[in-house]
C-alpha cells in the first residue's frame, strides 16, 4: 500500500487481534495511554508506553510500511518539535564540541528527544485506534462514554452523529485533495517545484475547488439522510449492538498495568 493510499484517519481492514477488540476498550485505553504518556517526567518510565506501543504495531496485523508510511506524515512536525525545543532550551550546562562551548544545553536536547518521543508515541496510539476502527464503531464508543450527559439535557446521539460525519469526512477530503492534485499534474502543473513561495501559490489555487467538492459532498450526505428518513432528536436502534469480549477484559489489565507501573515505579 503506497504511503498517498493511507489517509489520516481512515480504517484498514483486518482481522488482528486489535481489530476484534471493542471500541470502547481501544477508546479508554488511548485516553489512559496518552495521559500516561505526557505526564510522566524525562526518565526510564517512557519505555513502559513505549511497549504498550510495540505490542499495537504488532497486534494491529498491518505490516511495519503502513506504520512507517502512516508516521512519516507527520514527519515535519516532529522535526519541528525536535528542533525548536532543542534550540530554545537554555537550561543545564552547555554542549562543548572539542572544548567549544555551543549556544545548546545538554537539557534542551534531552526535553527535546522526551517531548519528540512523547508525540510519537501519542500518534502510534492514535493510529492504532483509527486503522483498525470503523469510525462508526469509535462514535459508538463514544456515545457510551457521552451518555451521562444525558441527565442535563444533552443530546448525545445528535453529538456523536456529528463526530462520526467529522471522522468520515476528514479522509474523504484528503482523498479529494490527492484527487486533485493528481489531476493538475496530469495537465503538466508540477506543485511541488519551484521555490517555497511559488509552491504555496500553487497550492492555494486548490483551496476553492477543494471547498466546493466538500459543500457537495456535505449536500449529497444531507439529501441522502432525508431521503433515508433521518430525524435529528430521536432514539435510533442499533443492527449490532457492541459486546465485550475476553480480550477486552485482558486489554483492560494490560492498559492498567501500564499506567500502575508508571505511577508506582
């Protein structure tokens, strides 16, 4: 699968051991995952996430390129991070190269590597929740973790339909993008040479057919709702209703473990 084929977001198909595992369990532990994650200090209790994320490459069943691919979109913003945090923090003693004192402090690279590890690992457990969940199942867990709500009024199956049109939307139109693109190279557009400046132009010419495609989509997705009798505000039944399984009960466990022994530890 090539890396443009990947979109943030979207699902891939499989039958893992990560796929069979209830939304509800995948949706609570990235949210313990992630607050372990960037609350723990700079120090060995990283590596206890860090497995926690070798163990979702491994069970997702997709192949190291989809997981290289799916990080490398976020490659410029990690290099981002590494650098601007290694360049602004002054703290600590100095990095001496061959008895020169440099303007960068040993501190500021280690927050740098911590911080750039920290991210990568919250975008490993966010794509482990997002290519092996339908987004319609992650609105349904969601909408289980929302139903409190309901005591003051909310109406919480409106919200999560929102969330799943945001969900569905956000490869479609990344879909789209690509799409078109593609098609102004095929006219003999190169949008990717030429200085940083031309480039952006170039881009920016996208923005208003990229915004129209999406209205259609968004008008096409409203008519197809009342044609299907869709009435915001009332009770909708479910065709499979979700249920826990033994290996939800095991994630369980494993994610608790992981967050004990970093508090603990």
């Amino acid at each position: 699968m090539r890396s443009k084929e990947i979109s943030i977001g979207g699902y891939l198909p499989g039958n893992s051991i990560l796929h069979r595992l209830d939304s509800r369990t995948k949706l609570f532990g990235l949210t313990v995952l992630l607050t372990t994650v960037f609350l723990i200090p700079c120090s060995y209790k990283i590596l206890f996430p860090a497995l926690a994320a070798v163990l979702a490459l491994l069970l997702s069943g997709l192949g190291w390129r989809v997981w290289v691919d799916g990080l490398r979109k976020f490659r410029l913003m990690l290099l981002i991070t590494l650098v601007l945090n290694f360049t602004l923090n002054r703290d600590g003693l100095p990095i001496q190269v061959h008895g020169f004192l440099t303007p960068f402090s040993y501190d500021g690279l280690v927050s740098a590597v911590f911080l750039t590890a920290r991210i990568v690992l919250a975008v490993i457990f966010s794509l482990s929740l997002t290519f092996t969940t339908l987004p319609l199942n992650i609105v349904k867990g969601l909408q289980f973790f929302m139903s409190p709500l309901k005591m003051i009024g909310t109406s919480v199956g409106d919200a999560s339909l929102v969330l799943f049109l945001a969900l569905r939307f956000v490869p479609l139109l990344q879909e789209e993008w690509i799409r078109l693109i593609e098609a102004q190279e095929s006219r003999g557009i190169d949008l990717m040479s030429g200085t940083l400046s031309i480039r952006v132009r170039r881009l920016m010419s996208l923005i208003v057919p990229s915004m129209l495609l999406a209205f259609r989509k968004s008008e096409e997705l409203s008519m197809a709702m009342t044609t299907r009798g869709f009435k915001p505000g009332h009770n909708r039944t479910e065709y499979n209703p979700s249920v826990f399984s033994y290996g939800d009960f095991y994630a369980f466990g494993f994610i608790l473990f992981i967050a004990l022994s970093v508090i603990i530890l």
